[in-house]
C-alpha cells in the first residue's frame, strides 16, 4: 500500500481524500494545511479516519515516511511545492493548473527530469476519464475520422463571495488568471486531448463583466487553430446565471458529437455515452477522480506511464499563456512564441 499525504484542505481537497480512501493501493496517512482546525473538518466531511495533522508541508514530509504527496494548494504553490516533494524523493499528484503561468510550468518541467524515471509527477486532468469524453476518443481513433472543428463552451457563476472566500482566486500573482486556468482549463485540455490535435495560432479576448472588483478576467473567448487544418471556438464565462454543464462539440467529415448534460450524442441525438455520477461531490467535478488517482497509484507500483503526467499537461498551459498573451497584446499568437520566449 502506498503510503499518501496531502497538503491544503480547501475546496477541492474533498474528493482527493476520498479517491485515496477508496483506493485499493493506498492508504491516506497525514495531511496539512495552514488552518489547524480543517483536517478534523475535512475528515469527518469525507468520513476519512482521523490522521496526524501538520501545518507545515515540510515537517509532514520529514516525520512522515509518505510514497506520494497529493497537492491541493493555491496554484501559486504547485510548482513550489512539487520540486520540495521531489527532491525528498516522493512521487507528486498535483491539482490543475501546473502552476500560474507556462513560464513556471516549464520551469518544473525542467526541474522534474532529473527525476523522471525515478519518480511520477501527475497532474489532475480526471475529465479525460469521463465515460462520455472515452467513447468520443474511441469513436475519433476507431473509425480514423477526419476532424475539422471542435468547440468548448463552458457557461458558469462565480459572484463576489466566491472570491472573498479565497482571495487568492482573485489575485493575477497568485491564480494566475480567472476562468480560463480556474473553471475552463478542463474544457482547453479536452478540445486537443480528443481530437489528438497540437496547436498552431490563436487569438484571444479577454475580460470582466460581472466582477470588476477582482484582477483576474471572468469571460475569454479564442479562436484557436490547431494541427492538420482543424479550427477550434472556446467560449467561457463565469458571468452565467448558473453554472451550466459544459458542452464540447467535435464536427467530422461525416458526423457530428456532442457532449453536453454528461451525455455524448451524435448528429441525430442518439445517446452514445453518459458519464457516471457521485454524489460524494459536485456534478461539474466530474466522477473521473477516482480513476484518475487510482491510474497513478498503479503506474508507481507497477513502474509503468500510463497516467497523466507532466508532459500531457503542457499544451494546455502553452494555450493558456497563449490566450492571456493575445488579449494583452491584441494579436495572433503563435506556439513558438511561447515555447520559445
């Protein structure tokens, strides 16, 4: 059994302590987190057994004989954090983003092959494991379907008091951005996972119609265009009413699929697929946790890359940066510009 910790018990932290308390190849044995009093908190939320608590990460690391350190911070702290877990030779499983920025991402990506091989560093992408989002990937890969278009469209609410919650989600140097590295960076990572397609140039806009308090943008719109011809639309927004389920649509030369409602449909709405459900936590999460973490422990034990790593992490925040750079900037951004600043 591998031995688990995990630092920062926020919001998402709930469901990274269930995944390792349901896991067949691990055992959850600390945790950590800044306020002393979360850990009693989180573990009676998530019906864990009550473990030692620390409020500092590296005295948790020292007295604690951890295989693997989950990571659940503000993302100002993933980068940071992963290199200090590394170098103390613990695999790392950290949530999304990699970090605030391509720069740093790249930075730790550089830093993580001294011990590639050695150790995993995994990054937390669980809608990849969504029933709906496989079978679209079978169908593409099986029938060798020639793709032409792919759109995300995500559609959710996040008012004032998600930001005064935490206010780091709104602060540009230490979230980043807001919807496109917070909500929608699921939806930028499956419109290129699904399609199989790289990124060539896009063009961005950036900005905020509901909350001008904060720094960071709640609406981005892009015009991306990937590899082989294929045009792709992102749309999200936080300045919905709702937070609606969001809609990935993938046009072929002879079919169109759509996933929208947790559901995959073709052209004549045919239901091809529909994800699995938790209740043990929120819809728009996904169930893809599970497998996910459960992909990761498996690969550390049977010394295998068949989980999500570092690596298939980094077009993603390339077309982050990309999007925040065209806004800025008002231009066409092109992937060498960013790869190779």
């Amino acid at each position: 059994m591998l031995k688990v910790g995990v630092i920062g018990l926020g919001t998402v932290s709930p469901i990274h302590l269930l995944s390792i308390n349901n896991s067949p190849y691990a055992k959850l044995v600390a945790v950590c987190d800044i306020n002393s009093n979360r850990a009693k908190e989180k573990c009676e939320q998530t019906h864990c057994e009550i473990i030692p608590s620390y409020t500092d990460y590296k005295e948790m690391i020292e007295k604690e004989d951890l295989d693997v350190l989950h990571i659940t911070l503000p993302h100002y702290l993933h980068a940071e954090v992963s290199k200090y877990a590394l170098s103390k030779g613990l695999n790392v499983f950290c949530e999304k983003p990699v970090d605030i920025s391509y720069e740093k991402t790249k930075d730790l990506y550089d830093f993580y092959q001294a011990y590639k091989g050695k150790q995993k560093l995994g990054i937390c992408f669980q809608n990849r494991y969504n029933k709906s989002v496989v079978r679209l990937k079978e169908i593409l890969e099986e029938n060798e379907e020639e793709v032409f278009a792919v759109k995300g469209l995500v559609t959710w609410y996040r008012n004032m008091d998600y930001y005064k919650q935490a206010p780091w989600r709104g602060n540009l140097k230490e979230a980043g951005a807001g919807v496109i590295i917070n909500q929608a960076i699921h939806t930028l990572d499956l419109m290129a996972y699904v399609t199989g397609k790289d990124w060539k140039s896009l063009t961005a806009t950036m900005s905020k119609l509901m909350n001008k308090e904060v720094e960071v943008e709640d609406t981005a719109n892009a015009f991306i265009k990937y590899e082989d011809g294929v045009n792709g639309l992102f749309i999200a927004t936080n300045a919905y009413s709702i937070t609606d389920s969001i809609e990935l649509q993938v046009i072929s030369k002879n079919e169109k699929y759509t996933i929208k409602e947790n559901r995959l449909f073709n052209r004549n709405l045919e239901c091809l697929a529909e994800d699995e459900k938790s209740d043990a936590t929120k819809d728009y999460y996904g169930a893809g946790h599970e497998t996910l973490i459960n992909k990761f422990y498996k690969a550390i034990i049977d010394g295998t890359d068949d989980y999500c790593d570092l690596h298939d992490a980094m077009e993603t925040m390339e077309i982050i940066q990309a999007i925040i750079d065209s806004s800025n900037e008002n231009k066409e951004v092109k992937k060498e510009e960013i790869i190779n600043d």
